[in-house]
C-alpha cells in the first residue's frame, strides 16, 4: 500500500477497499483500472492527503 507502505497480498483482498475506475458505454460499466487499499489507511486522519493520489494497480 503506498499510503503505508506495506504489502497488499493477493489472498487478503476481501480485507481491503476496492476502487475500480472505468467508463459507461451503452449503459454498462467498463472497468479499466482496479485499485486496493488498506481499510485503516483510508481511515486515518494523518494520512488524509496522501489517500487517493497514489493507488495500487491490480
């Protein structure tokens, strides 16, 4: 995770934020990029800046 710094291990990823970016076509949902996050680090008040700026890519 780059807010933390930690690894994001494949077999956690129930345990983690899911974002996923894309586009609408025709009125279906085209995912293109997915990205993880640590629950505590989206939640922590000291790292507010650094939340969404920089992702993890699937």
């Amino acid at each position: 995770c780059p807010v933390c710094n930690n690894e994001i291990k494949l077999q956690n990823l129930n345990k983690h934020y899911k974002i996923t970016l894309g586009d609408i076509v025709h009125g279906k949902f085209w995912g293109k990029n997915t990205f993880y996050y640590h629950k505590e680090c989206l939640y922590d008040k000291n790292l507010y800046e650094k939340r969404l700026i920089s992702p993890i890519k699937e």
